[in-house]
C-alpha cells in the first residue's frame, strides 16, 4: 500500500474512534436504585422538621424508571449529593403575572451498595407556569463541566 492510502485508513480509524466516544450513550446511573436519599448542600444546618415532609415518599419519574425519595439514608439504595447550585434567571413579570426562573445544580450519585460515584447535572426551567426538569449523567470525556 502506499503511503496516501495508509494515511486515509489511519484517519478514518481515527474519526471512527473519536465519534464512537463522543457518541457513546453515557452510563445509566439509576440501573440498579429503586429509592434514593437527597443530600441537599449545608445539609447539617437544615431543620429535619422542614426537609422531611418536603422529601420523604415523593415518586419521581426519571425516564421509564420511577425513583422514590426516602429521607433516610439507611433505607435508600443511593444517595443523591447536591455540591453546587446556580440560579441564573428569576423573573417575575407584573404586567402578564408570569414567572420565569433557571437554576442549575451539580449532583453526585452514590450507590450505597457498590460505593460507585456518577457526576449528574441538574437543569431546572420554570416558563409559562410549566417547569421542565433534567438530571443527566456526565460523560468521562466532559472535561469542560469539572468545576
């Protein structure tokens, strides 16, 4: 083969690899937890007569998968740590009574069983008095979301 060749099928080998990766569906967090616990952040320095109603029972749809929230974490199979959130917009508009809000959260993932972590983002959007919710798992190529 000559040299041009060698160079084409190293380049496509190469774009192939890149793509597989980059494409690759992300790990599936949630494939073996049934009921998780939250640990929002400053966790100590909240009353547990406020976060338990708030918590404690609440079904949540993630995907085909429902997740019950438990507020202990003795009986949960993972628990859910919220390090960081960031809210970007919170509008309230006098004129149309509509309110508007972003908030955006880092999460980690444990399962209680295996020990193993998974770095989630949590994407909140209140628009037009309906609120659209996402917590997808980090990819380990996503070097630009480390904080």
């Amino acid at each position: 083969m000559r040299t041009k060749t060698w160079v084409g099928v190293a380049a496509v080998a190469v774009i192939t690899v890149l793509l597989a990766v980059v494409l690759w569906p992300a790990p599936d967090p949630w494939a073996r937890v049934h009921t998780v616990a939250i640990q929002p952040p400053d966790w100590e320095r909240t009353d547990q007569v406020l976060r338990v109603p708030f918590m404690d029972g609440l079904t949540v749809t993630l995907g085909a998968k429902n997740v019950r929230i438990v507020a202990d974490p003795q009986a949960a199979d993972a628990v859910l740590v919220v390090q960081s959130v960031r809210v970007d917009l919170i509008e309230l508009r006098l004129d149309s009574g509509e309110l508007r809000g972003k908030m955006s959260a880092t999460c980690v993932l444990i399962e209680l069983r295996t020990g193993r972590s998974q770095v989630m983002d949590f994407h909140l959007e209140l628009r037009g008095g309906t609120v659209r919710a996402t917590l997808t798992a980090r990819r380990f190529w996503e070097f630009w979301k480390r904080g």
